[in-house]
C-alpha cells in the first residue's frame, strides 16, 4: 500500500468518478486506474462497483475511506513538521472551536499569535464538540477548543481542562422569564418553549438532561440553528435558549439570567489526539492560548460567570 495510491483512492471516493478525480489530480486517468486497481490487488479486494456512470463504494471502499483521510492527514502533518524544523516553510495550524468560544475567547489569542507568528497560515473550523472530536479523530484538526466531558469517551484525545462556565437562561431583554428573587427555576418554565441547537452541539444534550431531570419534557418553538442564530431567535421572541454566560454580552438584545442552584456548568478543555504529537505551530498555539486565559483569569477580564482553570 503507498501513500499515491492512497491519495488517488481518496480522490475517486470524493467525487465517485475516475476522470474526474484524475483531473482533479492532474494525473492521466489510466494511471489513477492502474493506481487504484493496484491498491485493490494489494489488499485482495474491490474497493469501487464499477458501473458505466455509476462509481460506488464497496463495504471493503467504505472501510477504507476514513482510515485513508487519518493517514494522509497525518502524512500531511509530519510533511510540514519536517519543513518547519529544517526551515523549508513556516508552518500551518488547524484549530477547532465551538461558537460561543470562537467568537469570545480565540479572537485576541490568535491575534497575538499572528503578531508573533506572521508566517503561520491559521485554518479555523467552527462546529459542535461532537463534531469537532470527530474531526479531531480523522486527523483534520491539530488541536480543538470542546466541552466535557465528551459524549464518545474517546481515550485517543488528550484533554485540558482551561475554563468552567455557568449556563444562564437566554431570554428577550425586556421580557424575562419567571424568577424567584434572582434565580430562574427550570420547573417554573413548563410553560415556555426553547429556541433549540442543531444536533452535535453539547449545549442542546445539556439543555434536554436538565428539563428531564425535573420531569418535564422540552418544547421547541425553532430548532436547528448556531450560537449566532440561536440568540437572534431569542432576541426575536421566538423562546427561551440554554447558552454559556461568555457569549451574553455579544447581543443588545438578550440578557442572560441565572439558574438556581446548583445551576449548571460546563467545563472547557483543549484537546488533541494522544496519538500524534502536535506540530511546532499548533504547540506554540496552544502556549499562547493558555497565556491568554491565565492573564485574563488573573487580571478579571473574564465575563461573570467565567473562571479560568488555567494556573497562575
């Protein structure tokens, strides 16, 4: 098996057609071919149906095209490491964040990180904790901001504890929803419906637990959005939202409220995979990252409701 190979069958997989992988590629689709067929010699198996048309992957192909994306993932990886260190190039970083962290806590650190490391090209991927473990897995991201704990226990990431964030209820300024004294009840919001995440976001799991906990079982005026579209919707009157405290500040027109205690809470890790040791760039990140909350948990520059685990 050879990384080409490799590369070539990961091409076809994509857009399930040889000629125009081939093109894509800026190969001639014969090599492909022969490339491909080798590949499936070497591992005495199909790993496309060909049909005239029609290219599918066979149960063997779909097998095969996660661990391909791993491999070349980390091929990639090492490549660039090894350009780093000899000076061939400077680097490139891939960070993975949630919403709510991307548009608070990244901005100023990769800020300073870019004023120190000019050279370093920076991808951003924004999506779930679910998703960005998974993209993790899959060799896709260097390094990821998520929420604990995580839902698959996957023992291949290693994580870091950095904030603990209190969860307020989101609801129209000027229209709160029912209290006593300072505190929301959850029971007293039977009545209310929810402005709900999409699947894969942690905060949309910890929104339904918390209603069940008390017996009642959660309606949704509007499901399905992100941070941003969720606190418009709520702004907008369509419901109430679960959010971290960190991201209030970012709309007029939503205000957050406490939730009795014990309240709830989520806990804020940087991870990796145990697997790989993190390029240069993303371990001169991660430094950087970890500065920037300890002197903002230090200096009081984090949002009420916001502490950092990060040590002095």
């Amino acid at each position: 098996m050879q990384i080409q190979q490799l590369r070539y069958f990961l091409a076809v997989a994509e857009v399930r057609h040889f000629t125009r992988a081939a093109s894509q590629l800026r190969v001639a689709q014969p090599s492909l071919s022969k490339a491909v067929a080798a590949l499936e010699s070497d591992l005495g198996t199909p790993l496309f149906n060909r049909a005239r048309g029609n290219v599918a992957l066979t149960p063997a192909g779909e097998a095969l095209l996660p661990l391909a994306r791993r491999i070349l993932a980390d091929v990639d990886t090492a490549r660039r490491e090894v350009q780093d260190l000899t000076g061939l190039r400077r680097g490139r970083i891939r960070i993975g964040a949630t919403p709510s962290l991307l548009g608070s806590l990244l901005p100023e650190a990769l800020a300073r990180f870019h004023a120190g490391f000019g050279g370093i090209e920076m991808h951003v991927t924004q999506g779930g904790s679910r998703d960005l473990v998974a993209d993790l897995a899959a060799g896709e991201l260097d390094l990821a901001v998520i929420v604990l704990p995580l839902q698959t226990g996957d023992p291949s990431l290693e994580t870091l504890p950095v904030l603990r964030e209190e969860l307020m209820i989101a609801a129209p300024a000027g229209s709160p929803p029912p209290r006593r004294g300072r505190f929301v009840h959850i029971p007293d919001l039977a009545g209310h419906r929810l402005v709900m995440f999409r699947q894969g976001y942690d905060l949309r799991e910890s929104t339904i637990t918390a209603w069940r906990g008390v017996g009642l079982e959660p309606r949704f005026a509007i499901e399905g959005g992100e941070m941003d579209a969720v606190l418009r919707f709520v702004a907008a009157g369509l419901g109430l939202a679960v959010v971290p405290s960190i991201v209030l500040p970012a709309l007029p027109g939503v205000a957050g409220h406490p939730i009795a205690p014990p309240g709830l809470h989520r806990t804020v890790a940087l991870a990796h995979r145990r697997d790989v040791q993190p390029s240069r760039a993303a371990r001169m990140f991660r430094d950087t990252l970890l500065e920037h909350i300890r002197v903002a948990g230090t200096s009081g520059q984090l949002p009420p409701g916001v502490r950092s685990l990060v040590a002095a």
